[in-house]
C-alpha cells in the first residue's frame, strides 16, 4: 500500500468512527490491508464533494524544504573562519570546532540506531504538526451538510499525522542534513572569497604544544585531507619556524586553507550528503510501502467475521420494531452496525412493520416474538417526536408483556431531529435538552436510551 492509498484508508477508518457517517459505509468494509478502502474513499469522494475537497488541501508551504538549507549556505557564507587580524592559528582554527561537532552528531546517530526504537522530540515536527491542523481559509464551508465534515477532518488528523509521522521524520533529517552540509559550502566558499581579497598568514602559538607533538596533532586532524589533496605535511622542525612565540611571522596560508576546505568536505559536506540521500530514499520508501498500522485505526482485519449473517447458527437473533418511521437501506446500515456492537459479533435481524400511532392495541396483540430466546428486541423512536405515556409509553408497556426486561433495548434516532434544528444557535442546548427528556420519560419504564446520530 503506498501513502495515497494509506492516506484514503485513514479518511474511510475517520469516518466509520463517526457514528452519524457510518449508514454512508457498507457494513463490512473491505480489507484495509489490501487497500480495498481506497476505492471506497474514491467512491465518496466522487459523491461528496467536501471530502475531496478536505483531502487536497496543501498542508505545508512548498518553500519550506529548501528553507533551512538555504539558512545553512547562508550562515557558512557568513562565517568569518579567520582571524581579523589576518593571521590563522592553525590550532584553533574556527573550522575544527565544526568538525568535531558533526563527528559528534554522527556517535549520536550510530548510538540511535542501535536501539530498537527511536523516540524522537522534534519542535520543528510538532510545529508542523499545528499547522496542519489548523483549518485552511479556502476550505469548504459544510456548516449547512448534515454530515460532520468538520469533526471527520479533525478525527482524520488524529489518525493521520502519527501514521505519516515517520516519513515526516525522515524529511526533516534529509533537510537538516542538507542544511549542515550547506553551510559546510558555505564555509568553504566563504574562506576562498576572503583569501582572494585577503593575504592570510598560517602560525601558532601554544602554552602546551611544541613543533613535535603539534605534527602528531596536525597528523590526525588534517592528514586525511592532506592525503586525500596531495599536499604534504610539514616535519616538526619547519612548525617550530611557524611559532609566534618565537617572533616568526608565519607563512602564506594558501595549503592550509586548501587543507581545511578538504576536510570541512570530507567530514561534513560528504557525509551530510549522503546521510541527507539515505533519509530521502528511506522518506520514498515509506511512500512507496506506507508502513500503516491497522490496529491503530481499528481495522484489523477479522476473518470470517460479518456484522449481519442470517447463516451463521451463532449470530444472535435481534428484532427490531420501528414506532412510526418508515427505515431506508441507510437506517437499517446503522442499526446493523449497532446491532453488532450490541451483540459483540454477527447478527441475525428481524425487521417487523411499523407501529402506527392510532394501531398500537391492535399491533401488540397480534404480536409474536421472532423466537423464544432471541438476544434483543428493539423498540425505533424518533427522537424528534415529544415522549408521552399515552402513546411511546404505551407501545413500551405492551412490548413488555411479551419479552423480558433485560432483553428490551430502546433506540432513539436522532436524524431528523438534526435535521430540522441543526441551523439553529442554540442547537447543541436543544439536543442536550431533548435527550435528557426522553431518558427521564424511559426511567419510568425502567429503560436505558441507546441514541443514535445524536452526537452533542
């Protein structure tokens, strides 16, 4: 699976978790291992024009990858690595502090890979991170849409940005590594300018060091570059003519420079390179084979497992008694999918004709119980219809007659409800107020309300 279609995959998981959205998917997803939900987001996408619209808003600038190696040329480019005066002490030479300071980041790195995983703290990450989420002005405006636009974006976020977290990583570590051999360049270009405007004279003076041991010390420092560049090292006895304690004025420093300009290469700008194409090809990688986890989105595949399965002698029995709504093939996916969640497995439903208000005697004692051990009965309402004794107070009492207590199940659908009010400001009130009603009038009948698509 590449990230196209691990990125769909999290749009279709983002709206099976929405209850209110889960009647616009089929019952049983296809196999997310296989890709098979990426047709199905095409297929909603093509019927929703918000979702495709969500799916191709830019979340990052396309300035932004160049825009820290660009801070890298610039800042070694800036970078006085000589001294004012015009002399270079070949001992503390600015260039060296860098060296070891990549040599350095390069222990860390070894030290990180060697352990089974990587934690990784990132301020650029998590920045990044907030400005995706952050809403886009030219979004679509879906405040009218009776589907949940919004919080499907907001719960595709949450899923998506851990999953994509990793070939995010490894796009910041190819630009940071291109950043510090930038400025590696930077450097190198930036003592060359100087020294054609510039003569610079090589010397040094030490409290500790003398002409044979600064040879060892310069042996190991700088005898890759000499050897990579051709130039020799000079002996002990021509450093000690180089000393400024001893009143010398040093020599041109042309080979030095030709010395330290090698081993900034060799030991940052190469090794930046390189490490900067290993991330980059690990980043294509991750795109090309989408390391996506299944478990996260909760779409482990479960074999032979059907949310609705009339053939399957273990698939409880559950009835379902709609009060005066007529149910469309999406209402019934809904209350399959409850079903299931109530059953913990498949289920077998029994849907029954409505109950008319002015028929609810006649309907109750014609009734019969699909079978004597069925798991659940369920009694549909309207949420958008005002409880009362006299008539959803009656129809619960009759069925009652007829089932155990424990196995009736009150749902109250909350569609139409949305539906109608949904436009009004003080629709979050309305719905809370309205739940609360009908869950007082159910304590009456010592029933608990199971609301669907009426999420405050």
């Amino acid at each position: 699976m590449d990230e196209t279609a691990a990125r769909k995959t999290c749009w279709v998981a983002a709206m099976h978790s929405v209850e209110a959205v889960r009647p616009l998917l089929p019952a049983r997803l296809p196999e997310a291992a296989d890709g098979g939900l990426a047709d199905q987001f095409d297929r909603l996408s093509d019927a929703h024009r918000e979702l495709r619209n969500m799916d191709s808003l830019p979340g990052t600038p396309g300035w932004l990858p160049w825009l820290l190696p660009a801070i890298g040329l610039c800042a070694g480019l800036a970078t006085n690595a000589f001294a004012q005066s015009g002399r270079i002490n070949l001992i503390s030479f600015p260039v060296l502090g860098l060296v070891i300071w990549n040599l350095a980041v390069y222990l860390l790195l070894l030290f990180k890979a060697a352990q089974s995983r990587q934690p990784v703290n990132s301020f650029f990450l998590e920045w990044l991170m907030n400005r995706i989420r952050k809403p886009n002005e030219n979004e679509s405006q879906t405040d009218s849409s009776p589907i949940p636009w919004p919080q499907i974006r907001e719960k595709f976020l949450s899923l998506w940005l851990p999953q994509s977290r990793v070939v995010v990583i490894e796009h910041i570590k190819t630009n940071l590594h291109l950043a510090a051999a930038a400025a590696a360049m930077g450097v190198v270009a930036g003592m060359y300018v100087r020294g054609l405007a510039f003569e610079y004279r090589a010397g040094w003076s030490s409290t500790f060091l003398n002409g044979q041991s600064l040879e060892s010390f310069l042996h190991f420092t700088l005898g890759p570059a000499a050897w990579f560049a051709g130039i020799e090292l000079p002996a002990s006895v021509h450093l000690d003519s180089l000393s400024w304690s001893g009143g010398s004025k040093g020599e041109n420093a042309a080979s030095w420079i030709h010395l330290y300009a090698v081993t900034c290469l060799l030991f940052i700008g190469l090794p930046r390179l390189l490490l900067a194409l290993g991330s980059a090809g690990k980043a294509r990688s991750f795109r090309a084979n989408f390391p996506l986890d299944l478990n996260a989105l909760g779409l482990t595949p479960e074999p032979d497992v059907a949310l609705e399965d009339s053939s399957n002698p273990k698939a409880k029995q559950i009835c379902v008694i709609p009060f005066n709504l007529d149910l469309e093939s999406k209402d019934r996916e809904l209350i399959r999918l409850f079903a299931f969640g109530e059953a913990g497995g498949p289920v077998n439903i029994d849907y029954r004709a409505k109950v008319d208000y002015a028929e609810i005697e006649e309907y109750f004692t014609s009734f019969r119980p699909a079978t004597r051990d069925a798991f659940r009965t369920v009694l549909l309402f309207n949420l958008s219809s005002t409880p009362e004794h006299e008539v959803q107070g009656d129809a619960i009492r009759h069925l009652q007659e007829h089932i155990p207590q424990e196995r009736l199940l009150i749902y109250l659908d909350g569609d139409a409800f949305t539906k109608r009010f949904s436009a009004d400001p003080d629709f979050q009130e309305r719905l809370r107020t309205r739940k609360e009603s009908w869950a007082n009038f159910l304590k009456t009948y010592d029933a608990k309300p199971v609301f669907m698509r009426a999420d405050t």
